[in-house]
C-alpha cells in the first residue's frame, strides 16, 4: 500500500469549510484513497473514499487531483463534533490481504468556536 | 442495528490474569478485525477474520490468540496479561466486496494491565 503524508495538526473556525490534505505520491493506479475520523475516545468512523473522480456524501467531499499524488478531504461547514483525528489511507480494491487498514498519525483537526 | 458491539467497556487486570474481549457485529460482514490503539499512537493490527473459520495474524499477534466463534463473533484473549498490553482495543468488521475496504469500529475496550 502506498505511503501517505498528512500534516500534524490543523484548526479551524466553527462554520468554515475545513480542507484536510493528504500526499499519497506513490500511489499505484488500483489503490483507492480513504478517508476515517476517530473522535476523542471513540471508536475510528469511515467518511468516503474515491479512485480517480470527485466524490461528495452527506459528510464530506474528497477531491483528488488528476495525476492521484494527493487528495483534500473537505468538511463545508465545520462543527466544534468534527474535531477529531482525520486519518487518510491508500489501500488497494482487492488483492489476498482482506481490506487490512494501515492508520498513520492522522492531522488532529480542532475546530474553535 | 447495533453494528459493532464490544465487551466489556473497562477492564483491570493484574499482570499474569487471563481475560477474553467479545466482539459481535450485526451486519452478516465476513470479515472482522481486532486492533489495538496506545496513547498518541495510530491502531495497529492485532489479528483479522477473512471469514468465517479462519483467522490470520496481524502485525503484533504475541501474547494473544483470537477465535471467530461464527460469522457474528470474534473474540480476543489474553492467556497471561503484560502491562504491556495496557491499551485501548478495538474491534471491527468489513463490508466486502471490491472497493469496499470500509470497516466500521466498536466503542473499543479500555484495558489496563497492571
């Protein structure tokens, strides 16, 4: 799986839009990005994932750029719940090692009032 | 629909005790997971269930063994707990299928060895 860089720590204002990014430049072409949060003292929660195209749920949006070296994941309007770790994983579709996940430090994200 | 739920929440145990930490999940996903989680740390993979009846170690199996009960249990035990494996655990099962590495996570169990 490829490595992936994100930086350290990030903050953001309450009701701002909080754009994450992550590097992933040696990603292969069938290796997916993932994105997971995990709230202090709780368990890791899944937010989206994509392979090439833009992709937008109820949570989040996640852009990936055309050569697929880095991605952002994009929370719109940030709430003080969204503080957490935020954890970006490369991990390929398929392949004999049954969907095992690789969390690195992740970017604890704060969001201030 | 409960999802993952995890046993006991807390647990203290001396050094040398044995324990077994439950897992169920709900979601008839075939395989599930167990990961533990130090302070500042990210999880790391203890061992994992592709499916029913068949079980593989992850990348710090020592001093642990697991059993997948049926396809809605996994459980973790301890035969002689270290405080070394003071930790938080979690347990975690998988929607398969292609693309879908999405796994959903319990509350995990706070474990302190002592």
């Amino acid at each position: 799986d490829a490595k992936t860089t994100q930086p350290p720590s990030m903050d953001c204002a309450e009701g701002r839009a909080a754009n994450l990014p992550c590097n992933h430049s040696t990603i292969s072409g069938n290796e997916y990005v993932y994105w997971y949060r995990q709230i202090h003292s709780q368990g890791p929660q899944y937010i989206i994932h994509g392979l090439k195209n833009n992709e937008t749920n109820e949570m989040a949006s996640l852009i990936i750029t055309e050569d697929r070296k880095s991605s952002t994941l994009i929370l719109p309007h940030a709430t003080l719940r969204d503080t957490a770790v935020y954890y970006c994983i490369v991990r390929n579709a398929g392949g004999t090692s049954y969907g095992k996940l690789t969390f690195g430090q992740g970017t604890i994200l704060t969001v201030h009032p | 629909n409960a999802g993952v739920t995890q046993t006991p929440k807390f647990q203290v145990l001396k050094t040398g005790q044995s324990m077994t930490l439950q897992c169920a999940q709900d979601m008839n996903h075939n395989s599930m997971y167990w990961y533990r989680q130090d302070p500042g740390m990210g999880l790391r993979l203890i061992y994992y269930s592709a499916s029913e009846g068949t079980t593989d170690k992850g990348e710090v199996p020592n001093g642990y063994n697991v059993s997948r009960l049926n396809k809605r249990e996994f459980s973790l035990r301890l035969e002689s707990a270290a405080p070394s494996q003071t930790s938080v655990y979690f347990c975690a099962s998988r929607l398969s299928g292609l693309a879908k590495n999405i796994q959903y996570f319990g509350a995990g169990t706070r474990l302190s060895v002592l």
